[in-house]
C-alpha cells in the first residue's frame, strides 16, 4: 500500500482495514517524520513508526532496516500503546539492520534546512531523518540498533561524538553549539537499548521464511510517492524510496512476492513543507479544503498546503510504484463545493505536457491544465455503497480514475472502518481478498 502523492493520503486507515486479511504488517522506510492516525471503536490513535496493525492483536509488525528509528520516541509509542491496553510485547520485531538517530541528527536537520542549493527550504519534519540517512549513506558516522549490542559500542560513540562536535560546531557558528557528551550518550542509548532488547531481530530472515512459508504480508509505505528521494520532486523531498520501489530495499523482500499494490490518493492535493504544488490553492478553496479536511500535519501540527487532484503526477506515481487499484480518499471533503478541477496535464513554456517533469524547475514552471466537474453539494459521510453516491460524486471518480488510469477499488468517506466503500468488482480479481472482514 503505497501513497501516490506527497504524503498524508490517509493511508493508516488503509492499512487498518486491509491488516485483517495479512498474517504481518511491514513498515520499511521512513523514519517518525510519517504519522498515522486510525479511528477505530471511537478511539483515535496517533501512530508515527508502530504499524497501525499493532491494534489487531494475531498480526505481527515488523519496522525493517530501511527505517531509521529515534529510539525514545519509538519508546514513548510503545509506552502510548502500553498505556492505552494495546498489546505490544509478542507481536512487534524491529530490525537490527535500522539506522538511529541520534540527538546531533536533530541539530543537523535544523541548521542544514534552511541551506538547500536551490534556495527555499525543504521544510523537513526536523525529526533528524535526512541527517541520519545521509549518515546511513556515508557509513562513518553511521551506528544501527544491531551495534548497541556490541562490545565496541563506547569506542564508536566517542569517535562518532567527537566527529559530530567538531563539524557540529563549524556549522553553527561560534559559542552557537554545546558540544555533545559521549558519556551521556552512550547512558542513554545503552538504556534504550535494554528496553528495545525483546523487539530486535534479524526482520529480513523472518520476512522470507514468512513469504516462503506462504504467509500474507502486507507492506506499509510512509510518506508518498511524491516524495521518493530518487523519484520524487527531488529536492523537496524526504530521504528513503517512498514509492512503491521501496519496499525491496527497505525489507529485504524480492519484487516477486508483490502480488497487489495499492495507491492511495486523495480526492484532492495537499503538500507539506517546500517545493512546488502546481494545483495548490492559495486561496479560499484552499483553506475549505484544509478546514474540511483537518488539513494539519499529524507529526508536526503544520498547516498542509493544499490545492486540486494532479492527475499528472498521480499518473506518474501510480506507473511507477507498479498500482494496480487506487482508494481515493477524503471524498467527502469535497462535498460543499459547486465544481471541482482535476489537473489533466501541464502547460510548460506554451507546451501541453502529460509526463511528470524529472527537474523540479520544470515543475516549478508548470500552469496546470484543468477539467472542471459539477460538484455534487450534499453529505455523503454516511453513504455506504458507491452505487449510492450522488452521480456527480462518482462522476468525478470516474474521470479520476480514467486519467490516472488505475481502477477505483476502495472510496472513504470519512476517518471510521464503516465509512469506506469498495467496489462492486475488480479487474484484478483480487477484489474479494481485500474486503475486511466484519
Ligand atoms: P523529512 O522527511 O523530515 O526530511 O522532510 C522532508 C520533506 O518530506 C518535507 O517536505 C516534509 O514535510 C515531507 N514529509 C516527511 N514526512 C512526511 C509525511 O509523513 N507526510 C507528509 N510530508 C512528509
């Protein structure tokens, strides 16, 4: 299951519905920059790096190594869960292979954002991500959760503080930096690494003898497609494969074992932090659909961007991440509006184009061609079958799903389990494995 734009498609609901027909759940790239939210039996849980299918107790979740994780908000989570009578001890396995973070991430990613070479900031979430990938990349700075159980673990702390410090404090400027304490560091993680201890594992090797031993897995992508670090609007984008092509790397698990891929979008665009939204609406509609929609960042509280569906882009996501059936989420935010748009192609420098640009100048420079349809003007949050939505309503589903070229297969019209619709059939033919079960 695989975001098509730039994150926040609703996908945690997704991922809660569909979790009931898997065996395990799999988060694999990413970091605590994504945030779920899932309404289940009235309650609302936040979830940031603990796949939601933590709340159906017989399904394992498994974060891998294409994570990077912070280990006391990956801490704080399980104590959330703890707290709330969700069990967490049997069925959560974290990969030894995942990269941490480490509190001189979090520094690097607030004095690093505001420096990109094109000028406006990415934005990040400030989670410490980017640094802690780059350090994953670079190798020799880099410690992962399998090292805090090595003897060694001091003299790589003391090496990577005293590296950080160093550059650390020719990047802040002087008397800006308080020089990082190994000592306190390794304290601290060697606590962390004590309660994490029942969690570890070697996920790569479970997943294969699960996929071998014909075990249903399904994989959690975080973040959208949008923002895939080789794909995406690079640069204003996040730091791992967000798109469907990184589920291999990120777990471990060979392309041949995806037998369904999901993209979910929704009805509309939203963006967060910098880069170009070619339908953002910086204007009334705009902030209907941010009120209607609850349009602020689950992780950060910020106000997402947001604008018209870019059919263009979500087309391009789509081919890419290997779609076969789309969940077109949040429909019922756009209830209240008279005509609704959807981006068809771009106009750049006088060309009509119907390819995603691969320069984000490019993007920049795009004037997004639309199609205008009458919106349908009547609450549909307690419709239950798509054949009952008002025509305009799957009118417009039916141009989204023609311009993307994917199939409709599952609609949402609001945050609960029952406020989803799925389709009568399914080109795939996989329609009756996806139906949760009641
Ligand atoms: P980072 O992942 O914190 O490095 O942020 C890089 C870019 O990805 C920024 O524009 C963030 O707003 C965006 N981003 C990261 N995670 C999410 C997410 O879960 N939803 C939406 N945008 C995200």
């Amino acid at each position: 299951m695989i975001g098509l734009q730039w994150g926040d498609e609703a996908k945690g609901k997704i991922v809660d519905l569909l979790t009931d027909r898997h065996d395990v759940v799999v988060r694999y790239q990413g970091g605590a920059n994504a945030g779920h939210t899932v309404v289940t039996g009235g309650q609302t849980y936040k979830l940031s790096l603990i796949p939601s299918g933590i709340l159906r107790p017989n399904v394992q979740c498994v974060v891998t190594g294409g994570v990077v994780l912070n280990p006391p908000s990956f801490l704080a989570e399980i104590d959330g869960l703890v707290s709330r009578g969700v069990e967490v001890s049997r069925n959560l396995m974290i990969s030894d292979r995942a990269h941490l973070i480490f509190p001189w991430h979090l520094v690097e990613d607030r004095l690093a954002d505001g420096e990109v070479a094109s000028g406006e900031a990415i934005g990040t979430t400030m989670r410490g991500i980017g640094p802690c990938y780059r350090d994953k990349v670079g190798r020799s700075d880099a410690i992962r959760l399998g090292d805090l159980y090595r003897e060694n673990l001091r003299d790589r702390i003391e090496r990577v503080v005293a590296h950080k410090n160093k550059l650390l404090a020719a990047l802040a400027g002087p008397g800006c930096f308080e020089p990082i304490e190994p000592g306190k560091v390794l304290g601290e993680y060697q606590g962390y690494a004590e309660r994490l201890r029942p969690f570890v594992a070697d996920t790569t090797a479970y997943l294969l003898d699960a996929l071998e031993s014909g075990r249903r897995v399904l994989f959690e992508g975080a973040q959208g497609a949008l923002l895939d670090v080789d794909h995406g609007t690079y640069p204003y984008v996040t730091s791992s494969n967000s798109s469907g092509l990184g589920i291999s790397s990120g777990s471990g698990v060979p392309g041949r074992y995806l037998q369904k891929i999901i993209g979910v979008v929704k009805a509309y665009g939203t963006r967060v932090g910098g880069g170009p939204f070619p339908t953002e609406q910086d204007n009334a509609t705009g902030q209907h659909l941010r009120d209607r929609g609850n349009e602020y960042g689950t992780v950060t509280r910020r106000p997402r961007r947001c604008g018209w569906f870019d059919a263009v882009a979500a087309r391009y996501t789509a081919r890419l991440s290997g779609v076969d059936s789309l969940a077109v989420m949040l429909l019922d935010v756009l209830s209240e509006l008279a005509e609704i748009k959807i981006c068809t192609a771009y106009e750049i420098d006088g060309r009509k184009v119907n390819v995603f640009p691969s320069h984000v100048d490019d993007l920049r420079r795009a004037k997004p061609v639309y199609e205008t349809l009458p919106g349908w003007r009547s609450e549909i949050s307690d419709v239950r079958s798509i054949a009952d939505l008002p025509p305009n309503a799957r009118r417009y589903l039916d141009r989204l799903s023609e311009v993307v070229g994917r199939e409709v297969e599952i609609v949402s019209v609001g945050p609960d389990r029952d406020q989803t619709m799925f389709a009568e059939r399914s080109s795939t033919g996989a329609h009756d494995r996806l139906q949760p079960q009641r």
